[in-house]
C-alpha cells in the first residue's frame, strides 16, 4: 500500500496510525523527517546503525516506548524499553554494550509504580547483560503523559563481522520465525481493554541477544534478521522485500500462532500478521543453512517453536505472497498503521 506524499499544508496533521510502523510511518519519514535532515533516500533504514571507530564498528540505535498499561500480563514497560533496544542491536548482529535511559513522568504517578518499573529495568538488563551508563528525568503536568514514558538508546559491537541489514536478502533464501506470532499485541490489548477474557497468554517480552548469538554462532553467513514489533510479521516482511527488490512467500500453514491469539483475532476481525510481538525475530538465511539456524533457534527456550515460514522469491519485486490453506493465495500488505496503539 503507497500513500500520497505529506504536502505543506498546515491544515495537514499527525494520525495515530503515523506512528504505527507501517505505511503511514514510512510516509512521514519520506516526507517529513528524512528530508528534513539531509537523507536522500538511498540510505539503509535498519533497526540499528553502524558508526567506524578506529577499533571497532559501533552500532547505535533508540527507541520510545508509549505502553499503555504500563504493566500487562508477562511484562512492563520497563522490561520492554530495555529489551526492545537490545533487541534492535541484535537484530543487526551487535552485542549489546551499554544503554542509557530517559524517563518523562506525568505529575502525580505513584511513586510505587515508578520503582516497580524501575525495578524492572535494572532485572531486565541485568537478564541482557548489559548495563545502565547515563539518563535523564523529566516531569509533566498532569494529563499530559499518560503515567511514563521511557526513551533507552543502546550502543552495541559488530559481533565476528554479522551482516544482517535488510536489504540482504537473496531469491532462494529460507525465511523462518523464531517463535509464535502475535503474543505481545494479544496480552496488551486484552489488558487494556478488560474483555473478560479467560486466558493465561503472556506477553514474549525479552531480550533476545542470546538467542541471535548462539544462531550467529551455528550459523554466521546469516543474510538478515528483523524482529516484528509495530505491524507484526507483515511490517516485518515487507521491509525484507522492499529493501532487498525480492519478493516474499509464506505459507499459511506454517505460521505458528497460538489457539488463544487467533481466537481473539477472529472475534476482532485482526489479522495475526499485524499484531505486535517483542520477543521473536524473523531470520533470512540461505537454503542450506536453514535446519542448522532453526535447531540453533530451538535449542534457546526463546526459540523452541521456532518454524521455516517460507521463501525469498524473485519476484513480485518488494511484495510478499500468502499462500492460504485453500490453495489460493493473497498478497500481504504492510499495515497503514497499528489495529490498537500504544503497544510498545
């Protein structure tokens, strides 16, 4: 799905779904942040970048997590803030090194609630390990901030010269997941919106550095990684397409989704695809190397449902395919935005 490109018209304003991570998102970077600074296009968009010391190749990255609530079932928003930046170092093959932290906290939280986030936080990273160097606090009026905000960048080291970037991925390649899709969309929303639901699913909050480094490990020429956070596995894929001008087939069947996922998205009209996971990473490796990277995946306990989903294809270029367990087949957009926000 393509979107005409943001004008300057100051009637124009910011949409929920802009901050989504599919289409909308890839809109306003393209028109309005992008440009604003200098790009011009042709630059790779990863999880993470690499900056050239004279010792060593850094990897930066940073992310803002918004979730509401703040606490949900298997996790919080300071589990996910660290793990989430671990995770985009990972997925671009860098051992996390060292975050920092930044939290905005509307006047009036309880202080119980910051420290159990706090608490959170320091278990997190010293799960990750990795450690807290620096931050910062910042307090707003009340009713401007939903309780807290948190803001970790991270800093990471190419680990023995991975090369997982997106655009990496050739026709022919296996494309497989490291786990069950739709965990942590599923438990957030089911939180936040008191359903009624009886249901023991847990979010897949975690760092995932060592799961990606065993799998590095079995298996170094891996072509990419991508963790499907904002708009799920179909965000995920469609970036792998787009960046590498191959096109993507998965098959219906070999998606592992768990009963309880796939009831509440049939009783919402959501599609699994686009829910939300924080603990998985999709993973592009060549052919051959398929089993070794998923018994690799399966010896971690994050990775024990681990499946082959389906194959780099030459084309259409930038496009992924579903073939459906009817025989047919459709294609898999990119979401516009996000089915619920303030996931993550």
């Amino acid at each position: 799905m393509t979107f005409p490109t943001i004008g300057k018209s100051a009637s124009e304003r910011i949409l929920l779904s802009h901050g989504g991570g599919g289409g909308r998102t890839k809109q306003l970077l393209r028109d309005v942040i992008l440009p604003a600074l200098g790009y011009d296009g042709s630059e790779k968009l990863d999880d993470a970048a690499y900056v050239e010391t004279p010792d060593r190749e850094v990897a930066v990255t940073t992310d803002s997590y918004v979730v509401r609530p703040l606490f949900f079932p298997g996790g919080d928003i300071g589990r996910l803030a660290v793990s989430g930046t671990v995770n985009d170092l990972a997925m671009q093959g860098a051992a996390p090194l060292a975050l920092t932290l930044g939290l905005v906290i509307e006047e009036g939280l309880e202080i119980d609630v910051l420290r159990r986030a706090m608490e959170s936080v320091g278990r997190t990273a010293r799960e990750a390990g990795v450690r807290i160097v620096t931050g910062d606090t910042k307090v707003i009026e009340r009713r401007t901030g939903d309780g807290l905000f948190i803001n970790t960048a991270g800093l990471g080291s190419r680990y023995r010269g991975a090369d997982t970037g997106v655009g990496n991925a050739r026709p022919g390649d296996a494309v497989l997941v490291s786990g069950t899709l739709g965990d942590h969309g599923v438990a957030v929303m089911s939180a936040r919106e008191a359903w009624g639901l009886s249901s023991r699913l847990e979010s897949d909050v975690a760092p995932l550095w060592d799961m990606v480094r065993g799998l590095l490990d079995a298996v170094p020429g891996v072509r990419c990684l991508r963790d499907p956070t904002r708009g799920g596995l179909a965000a995920a894929l469609n970036d792998i397409a787009e960046a590498s001008g191959a096109g993507v087939r998965i098959r219906e069947d070999a998606l592992p989704v768990r009963d309880e996922v796939r009831g509440v998205c049939d009783l919402l009209g959501l599609d699994p695809l686009n829910v939300a996971n924080e603990g998985k990473t999709v993973v592009v490796c060549a052919a051959a190397d398929a089993e070794r990277a998923l018994a690799a995946l399966r010896a971690h306990p994050r990775g024990r449902a681990a499946a082959a989903i389906g194959e780099v294809v030459k084309g259409p270029a930038g496009r992924v395919r579903l073939a459906t367990r009817l025989g047919g087949e459709r294609m898999v957009d990119a979401p516009s935005g996000e089915d619920l926000p303030r996931i993550c």
